[in-house]
C-alpha cells in the first residue's frame, strides 16, 4: 500500500476565489465598525472591546456624523468610507485599539497580510517574559483571541454560502487523484515504492473484475472502463516462460524499469494511491468539494468546521519545539496554554484519526495553500519525520508577474524539521513541481 495525504491551507480557499484571508477578515471587521458608526444614535464611546471609538469635544449623533447618504450630492456612503472618514478625522474622532489588536491591524497595513495565530503566539511569550506590552497575564489575551475568532467564525460563515460545485477547478482535481511519480519519491524510500509498484501489478493482473472494479471506483471508474488497459499492459509484462524464482510469467523488473523511466504506457491505475486523505485546516468546506459521492476518501477537519458543535473551531498556536514553549509549559498557569493546538486536539478524535492513517502504511504528502507556518509546526513535524513518510511535494502560488513563492513554502518547510538531511531527501525540488493554479497565458 501507499496512501497519499493533501495538505489543504488558506491559500487552497482564495485559489477558488474566495476571500478567506487574515487580512480579508480584518476589511470585513472595519466594514463592521462603518456600518455602526452610520447607525448608532446617542454620541457614547462605542467598544467591542478591540476597539473603541469615541468623539473629542461636544458629543453628536453618530448617524450625523456618519450618514449614510450624501443628501445634497444623493450619494451613497459605504460603510468602509465611513471608517475611513472616522480614521481620517483624528480631531473629532479618537480609536483606540487594544496592544494585541493594534499590532494585527498595522500589520495589515503596512504588509498586506497577517497571521494571526503567530502574533497571539509572539504576545503570549511578551507576557510570559514580563515584556512591557500593556498585558500582565494571559487572560486578556485569550479573551481578545476569543473574540475574534467569534467575528472570524461570523465572517467565514458568510463566505461558506458561497462554496458550490461550480467552484471546482479541474487542475487541483487531477493533481488530487493524480498518479505517483517515481521522480516525486525520496531515495531512502525507493525500496518501499518499487513494493508498492509490484503489489499494485499483482493486484491488478492477477485479481477477478469483482476485486478490481471496487478499487476503480474509489476513482470514479468501473472495470469496463479499465479493463482494456489492464489488459494491455499485462501483455507487456508478461515473459513468454516462467521467472524460476517467482514461478509466475510476470516481469516486475520490465515493470520497475517503465514507471521508473517514466513510460505513458503504465496505465494511471498501476499508480494510483491506495487511499487518499484531504488533511483540511480551513474551517470552510471546500476542500469537501473534491470527494465524489459515495467516495471511500476521506476528509479530516483538523482544526474543526463551522457550525458543527462536535467539531468546534481550533485556533490558537502550535508549536511544541519553539524553545519558549518548554518553558511556558513549565509553568503552573493553564490560561497560558488555553489555546495550543496540541490540547485542543483532544476535545475530538480527529487527531488519533490522523495518527491511525500515517501509521498504516507509507505516504506522500501534496501541499496546497498552506504555507506550513510555525502555527502548525507540532502537527507538520509528526507529519514530515515520520518514518512512512516517502515525500512531499508543494504545489506553489504563481503570481500574475511570474514570480511564485516556491522558496518561502520550501524555507516554512524546513523550519518543521530536525533532520535537515531527511529534508532535502523527502521535499520534491522545483522541477517536478507547478503551480496549484497556472497563471492563464
């Protein structure tokens, strides 16, 4: 056997086109904010406790002050444009962010994008070094941390009444159900492959249509489909007497030698994945888009689903072999460890799941959309150096300009690793890569 594991981050999500990020989030908080500027009343301090905005010198009606008509002119304002009046008004208007929040927001600004599990991970050990940061402890952290991802969940929920069928993409779906490679598998695991290879060629040739049509289907074909192929190729591989070692008229040699040349006349089949699992750590379902009905594959929602009590939403930070960590973990303070990962994977099984499947057999893993960041470091290192792992293999963003961001996935891929070594054996080097979604030429 050899399964296949599809690393599924966010970047997965704004490949469909939508509009997921940390940084999308954080526009749709400050619309928020402009829409209760222009429908507030009494001229109070308003606060979500994030933020609070208030006037400077005589109180007005904030729906005055931000309305949402330009009457004399008979324009709409937007509430973005009434966020960005109260933001360009530091006379009037006053806002005040709290330190934590403060820092994601200019962040967004003056980089685009944001993590926002890393930087409740960068405050968490400000605190813990008695850091001069306006915390004293961990509690009003967790409570920040708590509250967005309360208006992320709000947030999120609106973008999932988007996903449909119609947002498939038939590349990620090949490069999904795609075939191995013998160039893709690492060398200290050529041995475990080339069994995988001869396995699957007995198993195909020498089993009934009934056995071989259930393994078809996982792919959505039947054995009428195949059975031609199969066939053919069986005559390929055939020796006209028997291997007095094998006692059968099989060539596995001929066969080794075709998929390691990289031959078209293997038929997908002899190289499929035996199983194939969509690890997701989006909370969104589209990842779910890509199993066909009644598909024997599996997605795990690692770090939980909206909507779904049983499976509640993971987000915090999870990186044991930060050095920090070990000492905050020494602590006898639990609001310090409120929201690591590597706890809250305990509240479902879905983590065990994850362990039973890379324990049953070798697996290569495809990476697409998630950066593989230090927010997820514990988890990717138990993926990355186990020892049934034969290879990975990112499939990068390809930017408009032709740039792409191979390098940065290769260089967050690294830093999940001990072994340097068994690095740069298992990672799939640029040239047998691509692009998750090719820029249109």
């Amino acid at each position: 056997m050899m399964n296949r594991i599809i690393l599924i981050g966010n970047g997965f999500d704004l490949a469909h086109g939508l509009k997921t990020s940390y940084a999308n989030f954080i526009e749709y908080y400050w619309k928020y904010w402009g829409r209760r500027l222009q429908g507030s009343y009494l001229g109070d301090d308003l606060t979500d406790n994030l933020c609070s905005i208030s006037q400077k010198g005589e109180k007005q009606l904030w729906y005055c002050l931000f309305p949402k008509i330009d009457f004399p002119r008979n324009i709409k304002i937007s509430p973005k444009d009434a966020i960005e009046m109260a933001k360009n008004s530091p006379d009037v208007i006053a806002i005040k962010k709290s330190p934590f929040f403060e820092d994601i927001d200019k962040t967004v600004e003056t980089k685009g994008w944001v993590d926002i599990e890393n930087e409740f991970y960068f405050w968490l050990k400000k605190i813990f070094k008695k850091d001069n940061c306006g915390y004293d402890n961990p509690v009003p952290l967790n409570e920040e941390l708590d509250l967005i991802k309360g208006k992320l969940i709000e947030y999120l929920k609106l973008i999932e009444g988007q996903i449909g069928p119609e947002l498939v993409k038939d590349c990620i779906r090949n490069a999904i159900y795609e075939p191995f490679k013998a160039q893709d598998i690492s060398n200290q695991d050529k041995m475990n492959f080339e069994k995988f290879l001869t396995d699957r060629l007995e198993y195909l040739i020498g089993n009934d249509e009934q056995r071989v049509g259930s393994f078809l289907r996982r792919f959505g074909y039947s054995y009428i489909d195949r059975n031609t192929d199969i066939e053919t190729y069986r005559q390929l591989v055939t020796r006209s007497q028997e291997s007095p070692i094998t006692h059968d008229k099989l060539d596995r040699w001929k066969h080794l030698q075709y998929v390691n040349d990289g031959k078209d006349i293997v038929p997908d089949c002899f190289l499929w994945p035996d199983q194939i699992l969509l690890l997701n750590f989006n909370y969104t379902k589209t990842a779910d888009l890509y199993l066909t009905k009644g598909s024997e594959f599996k997605v795990n929602h690692i770090h939980g689903e909206l909507g779904n009590d049983k499976n509640p939403i993971i987000f915090g930070y999870g990186d044991e072999l930060d050095d920090d960590y070990k000492e905050i973990s020494k602590l006898n303070d639990n609001d310090y460890l409120k929201n690591i990962k590597s706890i809250r994977y305990l509240e479902t099984d879905n983590y065990r799941k994850l362990l039973s499947f890379i324990d049953s057999a070798p697996f290569q893993i495809y990476i697409m959309g998630h950066s593989c960041g230090n927010s997820d470091r514990t988890l990717l290192n138990t993926l990355f150096e186990h020892k049934n792992c034969v290879s990975i293999k990112p499939f990068y963003y390809e930017k408009p300009d032709g740039t792409d961001n191979y390098i940065e996935i290769i260089q967050n891929i690294s830093r999940n690793f001990n072994n340097m070594q068994l690095m740069r054996d298992r990672v799939v080097n640029k040239t047998y890569c691509r692009p998750l979604v090719p820029q249109e030429k």
